[in-house]
C-alpha cells in the first residue's frame, strides 16, 4: 500500500467516527485493526478530528494494551491470564505457548477473553478459542506462523 492510499485509508476510517459519540475508541481499534498499529500520523489525526489534544489521544492508545505504536512484525496469539483460566491450568498453558512460539509468533497476555467457564482460551485475530489444551496451543501456534 502506498503512502497516497494509506493515508487516505487512514482519513475514511477517522471520519467514519467524527460524529460518533465516544468515536475515538473505536476509531483507534479500526485504525489498528487496518494498519496493525497506531502511527504518530494516525493519532495527530485523531487528535484533530476529535479535537483533542495529542497527549490525550496518545494516553488513551497507551491505555489499552491491544494498542501498539509500532507493527508487531510476527503473529500474535491473545493468551488469556485472568483468574478463571489460571484456575484450568492456563499458566502452565502460557509457559508452554512461550516455549513452542520460539521467535515465531509473538505470546501476549490478556487479562479476559469473556469465556471463563470454557477456559483456557486464546485469541488469534478476531477468533477465540477456548478449552486449549497443549496440542490446541501446538496447532494455533503453527498456524498463525505459516
């Protein structure tokens, strides 16, 4: 994608939520869903169209951890870390996932994926998974590599 069509891309997603109350947050998610991070240029942008301030748009991206300032480069598979998954063996689970993702795909914490009694559960793009088990985590870890 060039420069032109990015930031045109950019300009339809933030003007999709000019007049959406609240529209930042969700602005922000669709930017980072689209473009995989938060660029400087997309929350001066922001900052305009809402008009707010940089360092207000900037502490709402860096609020939330989903929100990144730079491209992961590798895939990234959600691991859920929150009590009800810790109680199924979730963190033996994620130390697990650590040592199979090997550079390959980048393991991060959240801290509740909404699934709690069919724990433990991950996210990879927009799919959850739930009730993983070492071979699932095995094969979600080899599919978001390929």
């Amino acid at each position: 994608m060039d420069m032109t069509s990015e930031n045109a891309e950019l300009s339809a997603i933030v003007e999709r939520y000019r007049d959406a109350e609240g529209g930042l947050l969700p602005a922000l998610r669709d930017i980072q869903n689209t473009f995989g991070h938060i660029s400087d240029a997309a929350k001066r942008q922001c900052a305009e169209v809402f008009n707010l301030s940089r360092a207000e748009v900037h502490g709402v991206a860096s609020f939330y951890h989903d929100f990144r300032d730079q491209p992961t480069g590798k895939p990234v598979i959600r691991l859920c870390r929150a009590e009800a998954c810790q109680a199924r063996g979730g963190e033996a689970l994620a130390a697990e996932a650590e040592n199979m993702a090997s550079g390959r795909v980048m393991i991060e914490p959240v801290y509740c994926l909404g699934l709690c009694s069919v724990g433990p559960n991950a996210m990879v793009g927009e799919q959850v998974h739930a009730r993983l088990g070492k071979s699932d985590i095995a094969r979600l870890i080899d599919e978001a590599a390929a």
